[in-house]
C-alpha cells in the first residue's frame, strides 16, 4: 500500500496519558479527518465518546487560545461547548523515552452525549 494511502493513527506513546487523563481506557480509535492541520481522532471508552486533535508539528501555544475561547462561550451560556480534559502544546515531555517530546494535543468530551 503507498504511503499516501495510509490512514495517520494515533501516536502509541500519547494513548497511555490520554487514558490517564480521561480515567478509563480507550476501547476503539477512529480517524475523524483533519482540522487546522491537526489530526482528528474519535475515541470510544467507557465513560462515553471523546475526540482528540493531534498535532505532530511544534508550534508553541497552538490550542491555548482555543482552550480559552472555549471556556468564554461556556461561560457565555452557550450549552454545547465540548469539556476541556486535557490538552498539551509541544514541545512537552511525554510518557516515552527521555528526552523524547509528545505531540501537542486537545483532549474533549461532547456534552451533548
């Protein structure tokens, strides 16, 4: 199979701390597409449906922003906004080897569910 046709999975080393994050183990992943050059992925687990951005590129504060845009509009009454649970800019120290650095990401459950 060419490499182009490959879907991206999700990086081994990030799922350990996305299940610390979430306090249960992730059952399924699903590639979702992509957002902002950002990877999306849909995560099934026991506590519900959760969906993770990944980004393997190292711009600083890349969620941030967002991460705060986000709280506004919940703080603005609007109801769908989806929980932040975690997230993380790189370049972070991840759960690998040291020295080895994680992608950043954005970790959230739909409050809808």
């Amino acid at each position: 199979m060419p490499q182009s046709s490959r879907l991206p999975t999700l990086p081994g080393t990030l799922k350990p701390l996305l299940e610390m994050q979430m306090g249960t183990g992730i059952l399924a992943v699903r590639y979702a597409g992509e957002d902002g050059g950002c990877e999306v992925f849909a995560l099934d687990t026991a506590r519900g449906p959760h969906t993770v951005r990944v980004c393997r590129r190292g711009i600083p504060n890349l969620f941030f922003a967002e991460v705060q845009a986000l709280g506004q509009q919940r703080e603005n009454g609007q109801e769908d906004v989806p929980d932040v649970i975690a997230f993380a800019d790189a370049p972070y120290a991840g759960l690998g080897a040291p020295g080895q650095t994680g992608p950043a990401f954005l970790l959230l459950r739909s409050r809808n569910t």
